[in-house]
C-alpha cells in the first residue's frame, strides 16, 4: 500500500523548482500582508513557526531578518532550499 505523506514529500521534491518559481508569483500581497501583521505584532527576536516554509521565499527569509524561524515542510528539497535561501541561522524540520 502506497504511503500518501511520502507520496506528497515526493511530489513536492520533484517539482520544487517550479512551485518555488510558482509561488514567488501568486497570492504576493496576501503574503506581504501576513508578514507585516506578524512584524506589528511580535517582539523583536520572537520565535515563529512556519509550516509548509517551502524554499524560504519570500516569507521565511524576511521574517528571518527580525525573528527566529523554524521552518517545517514535507518536503527534504524545499528545506534544502530554505536552508540556502534564508542567510540568517533557522531551524528546519521535514514532518
């Protein structure tokens, strides 16, 4: 019987290049509203978790600036591009 965690992990894995290209391009003000929000409203250095961080783009990487992130994704490609996307040190865990 087929696994359906790992199947979306995998599916995730072999198109993350194009969903990261994907998502740099939909829902952008929403994002950028969601971020500012958390920018009003946490104290400097607070700890935010992001689930589903994706590659780190935008979201991670500009809340990285400010707070301590610890990104959680499915998928092992996309917290390896995080981890290269986010220059500040985070913390990643694949669920």
């Amino acid at each position: 019987m087929h696994n359906p965690k790992r199947l979306v992990a995998q599916g995730y894995d072999i198109i993350a290049d194009r969903y990261t290209m994907w998502t740099q391009r939909v829902r952008a003000e929403e994002r950028a509203r969601y971020t500012q929000l958390l920018h009003e409203t946490l104290p400097t250095h607070a700890t935010v978790l992001e689930l589903g961080c994706g590659a780190g783009l935008p979201t991670t990487r500009t809340l990285a600036q400010r707070f301590r992130v610890i990104g959680v994704d499915i998928s092992a490609q996309q917290l390896a591009r995080a981890k290269r996307h986010v220059p500040t040190p985070t913390s990643s865990k694949r669920t």
